[in-house]
C-alpha cells in the first residue's frame, strides 16, 4: 500500500448514527493529508459486513455495540490483550507474507483509559477503584492493571464482579462496602450517568472527598453529575471524551502508522457532541 492510496476505514455497529468516531478519524486523515475515509455502517449482519469490508478493501474499522465479543470468532487472528478482555474494538487488514489479507482484531479502549488517566497521574503503584463490569469496565480494569495500577473491582452483579475480579486477581467489593475503600483513582464504567439515568450516581456523594482522581467513561451528557460532584469535592476530573479521544488516537496509529493529531481530533469530538446534542434538544418529546 503506498502513501497516496485512498484509504478507506468504517465503524461498524448497531445503531451507529450517533457515533462520533466519523467526525473524529475524518478529522485526522483530513489533518495528515491522507487521501480516504471514515465511514457509519450499522449492520445487523456482522459477518456479511466483515466479507464486504474485505472485498471493498477497506485498511481498518472500529467495532462498537453489539458486535465488540461476537465478532471475536470471525477473525484471523486475536491480539492478546483483546482476547484477554474478551472485546475487539479494532480491526486492521493486513497482507501476510504470501499477499492474503488477514483481518486482525485488537482493543483500545484499555489504552483509551489508561491514557486519559496519565494526562493526570501516574498509574503505577496507585490504587484504584473501578465501578462496573460490563465490557467497558473489563476494557479499563485490564487496561489500569495492565499500568500497574492495584485495581479494586466494584459492581451492582456480584457474580459478574467476582468473575471479573478473580480474572484480574484482585479484591472484590461489594456495593455495601464501598465505604471501606481508600484508593486515590475513582473510574465509573457504568451506564449511570448517563442519560435517562443523568441524575443519578454510581456511588455515594459523601465517599468522593477521599478520591484525588475522578473519571467518568461516560460522556451523554459530558459534564455527568458525578464529575460536578467530585470536581465540588476538590477532586481532579477527567471526562468520557477523553477516553474515547485516546482510544480512537490510538485506532488511528494502528492503521496508519502515525501519530494521531490529538487535539485536532478533540475538537472534532467536541463540535461533533455539541451538534449532537443540539439536534436531541430540537427533538419532540413524547
Ligand atoms: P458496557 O459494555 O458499556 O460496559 P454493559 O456490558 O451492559 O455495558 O455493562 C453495564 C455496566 O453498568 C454493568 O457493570 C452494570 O452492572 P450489572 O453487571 O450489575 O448489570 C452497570 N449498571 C447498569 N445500570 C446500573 C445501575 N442502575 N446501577 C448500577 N450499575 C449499573
């Protein structure tokens, strides 16, 4: 493949109309000069899309909800933090030695994590409480102890938490015991937060003072009431865009091996949710 080839790239997901990784990856291929393109395909058909991404020779997707574990049995080859999450939200098509594409299948949204965090702080040797064991809450949990982090898991299903927590061998704590922890990073991997749940919190206001660093993955709405919270209580906050920013960053240099033009791609996140928002606002409630 030479450098003046269009390249053509796509996130594949259902529903993917509101995603804001087109406005994101567009940005930085526009920014960098590279010829191509980043397209929305919302599909109920994985495998089909995978075979059509294939021949269309597209050089690599993002994969997002439903399809970040289904689509692990469809690829050529896992790489192993992947496949130790248990989610791809990455594809790269490569040639091997004998010229035949391979699908290969990857995750970032651990590296997302871990490098929103270290724009604040270290991650080695501090402890770290996550909230949620869903699949972005595998992503971050892998991802902090992967940086050192001594993660402490925490989740409404206890089965699901225990499961995950004895994978990451670390303690496990349950809803009613959150009082007890004392860990200077708080991640929310939950989907409270997030609309229709905005007004709720996924731990109690009074245990936050004891935190120094707050993230929340989730970013609609982006300034969550757990971060006003937290940011009230004097704690550093770091928001979801951020995360997904990273992740996305990280997706791009995968594919193009160069380095992201970060900022650039967090303003077009930015605008990309402002009119996202703004065309929600213009919606009729019923
Ligand atoms: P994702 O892939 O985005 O992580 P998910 O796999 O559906 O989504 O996981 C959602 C997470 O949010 C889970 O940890 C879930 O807790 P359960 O395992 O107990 O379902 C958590 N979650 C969702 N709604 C919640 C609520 N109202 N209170 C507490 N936790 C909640």
């Amino acid at each position: 493949m030479n450098g003046t080839e269009y390249k053509k790239f796509a996130i594949i997901g259902n529903p993917v109309g509101h995603s804001l990784s087109p406005a994101m990856h567009n940005a930085a291929l526009a920014a960098l000069d590279i010829p191509g393109e980043y397209l929305a395909i919302q599909t109920e058909d994985l495998a089909a899309t995978l075979r059509e991404l294939h021949d269309k020779k597209f050089c690599g997707a993002s994969v997002t909800i439903p399809f970040k574990t289904a689509i692990i049995d469809l690829l050529d080859q896992v790489e192993p933090m992947a496949r130790q999450i248990g989610a791809v939200n990455t594809l790269c098509f490569q040639k091997d030695e004998e010229g035949k594409v391979r699908c290969i299948g990857d995750n970032t949204d651990w590296l997302g994590a871990v490098r929103a965090l270290e724009e604040q702080t270290e991650l080695a040797g501090k402890q770290a409480l996550v909230l949620g064991a869903g699949g972005a809450g595998r992503a971050v949990a892998f991802g902090l102890a992967r940086a050192g982090a001594q993660v402490l898991l925490s989740n409404r299903g206890e089965e699901k938490g225990r499961l995950l927590a004895a994978q990451l061998n670390c303690p496990f704590v349950p809803a009613a015991k959150l009082d007890q922890v004392r860990a200077e990073i708080l991640v929310n991997t939950t989907s409270v937060g997030m609309a229709p749940l905005e007004e709720d919190l996924p731990i109690a206001a009074r245990l936050l003072p004891r935190f120094s660093f707050v993230m929340d993955i989730v970013y609609a709405p982006l300034n969550t009431l757990l971060l006003r919270e937290a940011a009230a209580c004097g704690c550093a906050t770091i928001d979801g865009l951020r995360m997904l920013l990273h992740q996305g960053a990280a997706q791009f240099t995968l594919w193009t091996g160069q380095a992201a033009p970060l900022e650039l791609m967090s303003a077009a996140l930015q605008a990309a949710l402002r009119q996202r928002e703004a065309e929600r606002a213009l919606m009729p409630r019923i």
